[in-house]
C-alpha cells in the first residue's frame, strides 16, 4: 500500500515501512551527529595523553629541543608558551579549537609544526593503505567465493587453513619472514624501502594478509547462509547453476556485511600500518609515530591518534551511509540511527 505525505514517500509492505527520502536523510544527520559525538569524546582522550604522560610538560619540551638542563626562567615561559599554567579545562578547549584549526602543536623533536611533519608523510602512507586494501578485497572475494563454491571440499579446506593461519600470524612476523626469505635471500624488492610504488608491494601483501583472512571467513559464511535462502533454492530449483546461483543471487546479499566489515576494517590497516612501515623501514605516519613514542614526542602522537581516529570515524561513517542506501530496512533500524 502507498501512502503520499508532503514530505516523503512511504511504502508499507508486510508491516515493513520504508522511507525512500525523509528516512534517509534522517539517517544522514543521525549519524552525521553520532560521528561528531564520537570525535569530541575522542578528542577528550588523545588530548588527555599530555597532561597524563609522567614529568613536567615544559622540561620534556625543553629537553628535546636540545636544553638539557633548563632553567627555572626557561620552563615557566615553555609553560606560558604551551598554556600549561591554566587550569585543565582550560587548557583542554584551547587545544581543541587549535586542532579544530589545523593547530596540532609543535613536535618536541623537529620544531616544526606537527601537522606539516604528518603531511609530508601521509602520502606514503595512503598509498600502502590503498594497496593492501585492494589486496585484501581481492583476496577476500576470490578466496570466499571459491571456497563457498566448492564447500567442505579440498579447495574450501585449503582456503580455510590458509585464512586461519593468516589471521593468527602477527603482520610484523610476517613482514620479517618476508625480509628474511623474500628480500635478502632472493633479493626481491630492497630492505630500506623508498616509500614509492615500486617497493609498495612487499609491505602491502604483509599488511593485507591479516585482513583478507578475516574477511573471507566473513564473506564465506554470508555466503553459505545466502545459499540456504529460499530464494537461492527457488533459484536452484528452476535450473539455475550453482556457479550462477552464487554470483547472481547469493554473492549480492552476502555484499553488506562484508562492506561493513571492510569499512572497519580500514582502521585497522591504519594501525597495523605503523608496524608494517618500521619493519620495511617505510617513511609514512606509521613509522614516524613509533618513533615519536620512543622519544616521548607527545603531540606527534597526539597528530597521529588525531589523524587515525578521523579517518576511522569518516569510514566508519561512509559505510552506514551507504548501507542505509543500499538496503532501506537499515534506514529505520534502531541500530542504526
């Protein structure tokens, strides 16, 4: 039954109701909300790493600007400088409209701006993301396809090995057996990495594996669950082939879950990027982050979490959204908005 408002179209289908515009757009700034509630409450947390951190603020700055042995002078105008003399909400919403200005503070170690230093940076680092994430995709899809196709055969054995196997192993065990057997004993691809595209490859693998085995056990249960469904067997049952049943019908409805994983996903490829880039000694945010935290370079580890968590909460958004797009019944699910 349709029923017309001035707003919006709604269609009511089996007691189901399905918002084709004013839902949607609901949804959008629910979530839109949701996404600004998430950063504020992560804003709170990686600011408070400062004033957490053991030691006074202004000698540690002091001290990795090269002042070993600061003055009473010299620590009281670093702590004017930095705003430490406020009380610490104070100091909590002056830094936070800083960041909201691009501002992430001076780095201990370089003096130049935080945000500058993850700049020249991030490039090297989108660019392994990027890779290992069309990797991980592809392996996903290939392995979670063939393996449902071919279910509790040879093919869907091996695949499940392999994917638990890689899924256990920690990626810098795998980066450094990579090193080892792969570089130094083949000499394929170079061990002080350039940070281009010509030596990607190497740490993109070492970086995806993790990922695709967990995605493709994923997608291999949407998929055996699809290919129960009743409208699967309906299909079946007209004659369709199993390999056409899979790709046509069942693979489209495994889709979503498997996009919501990825979205997520994304996250953690930022995360274990940072190991990934010190064992393959590659110039992103990652390695520089490692770094700053053994020289207790507070505000670039402060940039870094800020960086990591925006683009967790973007990707993290942009896959609500379009699941809300794709599939109306997630427009009204309490779940989701």
């Amino acid at each position: 039954m349709l029923l017309m408002t001035p707003d919006r179209l709604t269609i009511k289908t089996g007691g189901a109701r399905y918002f084709r515009r004013g839902s949607f757009l609901s949804s959008l700034f629910t979530r839109l909300a949701q996404a600004v509630l998430a950063m504020l409450g992560a804003s709170v947390l990686i600011w408070a790493l400062l004033p957490l951190a053991g030691g006074d603020t202004a000698t540690r700055v002091l001290q990795a600007r090269g002042v070993e042995n600061p003055s009473a002078v010299e620590i009281e105008a670093t702590r004017q400088e930095l705003n430490l003399d406020e009380v610490l909400i104070s100091q909590y919403f002056t830094w936070l409209g800083r960041a909201a200005r691009g501002d992430l503070s001076i780095s201990y170690q370089s003096g130049k701006p935080v945000l500058q230093e993850i700049g020249a940076r991030l490039p090297a680092t989108v660019l392994l993301a990027i890779v290992a994430l069309v990797f991980a995709v592809a392996l996903s899809l290939l392995g979670a396809i063939v393996s449902a196709a071919f279910y509790e055969k040879l093919p869907d054995r091996a695949i499940q090995f392999l994917t638990q196997a890689g899924a256990a192993m920690p990626s810098f065990l795998l980066g450094l057996l990579v090193l080892q057997f792969v570089v130094v004993a083949f000499g394929f691809g170079n061990v002080i990495s350039s940070s281009s595209l010509s030596d990607v490859w190497l740490p993109a693998i070492c970086l995806a594996t993790g990922r695709a085995s967990e995605w493709t056990q994923i997608l291999r249960a949407s998929l055996l669950e699809a290919l129960n469904a009743r409208f699967t067997l309906v299909a079946t049952a007209r004659g369709a082939s199993r390999w056409r049943v899979l790709l046509r019908y069942a693979l489209p409805n495994a889709l979503l879950p498997f996009l919501t994983v990825v979205g997520i996903g994304i996250g953690g490829l930022l995360g274990g990027a940072a190991i990934i880039e010190t064992v393959f000694s590659w110039n992103g945010i990652g390695s520089y982050a490692v770094s700053a935290i053994a020289a207790r370079d507070l505000p670039v580890v402060q940039g870094f979490v800020v960086v990591s968590t925006l683009i967790y909460i973007a990707a993290s958004l942009a896959v609500d959204l379009t699941g809300a797009y794709l599939d109306p019944r997630l427009r009204d699910s309490k779940a989701f908005g």
